[in-house]
C-alpha cells in the first residue's frame, strides 16, 4: 500500500495536524469554560443585519456622494445563563462539524492508505463523509440561525422569535453543500472503479 500513501499525501500528513491542534484548542476552551464557570463569550452581543437605517452614527462623516448606514448591534449588559447559552449555539455547531468533519476525513485517508484507494470501505468512508459535510452544513446552519433569532428577540423589544426572524438569520452554505455533492461523486466513482477491477480480478 505504499503507491497508496504517497497518493494521499501530503493531505493525510495536513489533515491529522489540524484535528489534533483543534481538538486540542477545543480542550482548552471547554476547560477554561469550566474553570470560569460560564459558556459563551464575556459579551453577549447580537447584529441585526436584517434592519438599517440611512441615519449617519454620530461621529462618521460621508464623502460628497456616498452615505453611512447604521445597522442595529444589541449587547446585553449582564447577559444570564440563557442568553450565554443562545450566544453559544449561535457559533458552536459549525466548530462540532468542522472537528467532526475532519475527523471523518481523517478516518477515510488513514483507512484509505492501510486496506487500499480502490476498496469497497473506502468508497464507503468517504461516501459518509460527503452526505455528513451535505447534511451537516443545512443542519448546523439552520441551529444557528434559530439560536441568533432567539438570541436577537431576547435582546430587542421590536423582535418576535418567528420563521422570519430565522429566515433573516439564515444563510444557504453553497460551499459546503457543492463540495459535499462534489464528494459524493468520487465516492460513487471509487465504487465503480472498486466494481470493474472485482469484475477484471474475475475475469483473469
């Protein structure tokens, strides 16, 4: 399996540095969560990009032609235990599936360069790894985007937590969802090209 290894590098070499310094970062934060005893950033401050004015801020000037807009950003002065809460989920799934993810890919290139590139577990490893990064992107995003809603009708007397206000929050991941059909492709790939070399190895 050395052809194998070297096909895989230096991607397998990238991927599993980058796990371990993130789930050691990871570790730290939950730790240092902990020992503060509080989730979340010290401030608790949510942007509303659905609402702007035209009204200058105070302070900031224009250019003749051009005009400064104001978007609305709430900060709680002593955010509690829920709205800690709200603040976190706003941003901690996508660092779970980004760990997630890389651990899974880590899974498939190390189980890749042991049994072999063209092998029906390869195909599958990474057939797992495009449907978890497709799914988990519209997931994850959706999450957020209902812990921010919740989050910026908590903190602003003008906002109702509604679909809307999800709607508002919400952002479709293109990147994450073409690149997670991207990897679906070579998977069905690797399993075809796993098919014809059983039928070639029957055949000799």
């Amino acid at each position: 399996m050395t052809e194998d290894r070297k096909i895989l590098e230096p991607m397998a070499t990238v991927v599993s540095v980058v796990l371990r310094i993130l789930l050691a970062l990871a570790t730290a934060g939950l730790v240092v969560s902990v020992i503060r005893g509080s989730w979340g950033g010290i401030l608790v401050c949510i942007t509303d990009e659905s609402s702007s004015s035209s009204a200058a801020p105070g302070g900031f000037a224009a250019e003749s032609g051009a005009q400064v807009g104001s978007i609305p950003r709430y900060c709680a002065e002593a955010p509690d235990a829920h709205l800690r809460l709200l603040d976190a989920l706003s941003n901690l799934p996508s660092t779970l599936l980004l760990i997630s993810g890389l651990y899974l890919l880590h899974r498939f290139l190390r189980g890749a360069a042991r049994e072999g590139v063209y092998t029906a577990q390869t195909a599958s490893r990474l057939r797992l790894v495009g449907w978890w990064l497709l799914v988990g992107s519209l997931v994850v995003e959706l999450a957020e985007a209902t812990a921010r809603a919740a989050l910026l009708a908590a903190l602003a007397k003008d906002v109702d937590f509604s679909a809307g206000t999800v709607l508002n929050m919400w952002t479709f991941p293109y990147l994450a969802v073409l690149t997670g059909l991207g990897v679906l492709t070579f998977a069905r790939i690797t399993r075809q090209g796993v098919s014809m070399r059983e039928d070639l190895e029957g055949v000799v």
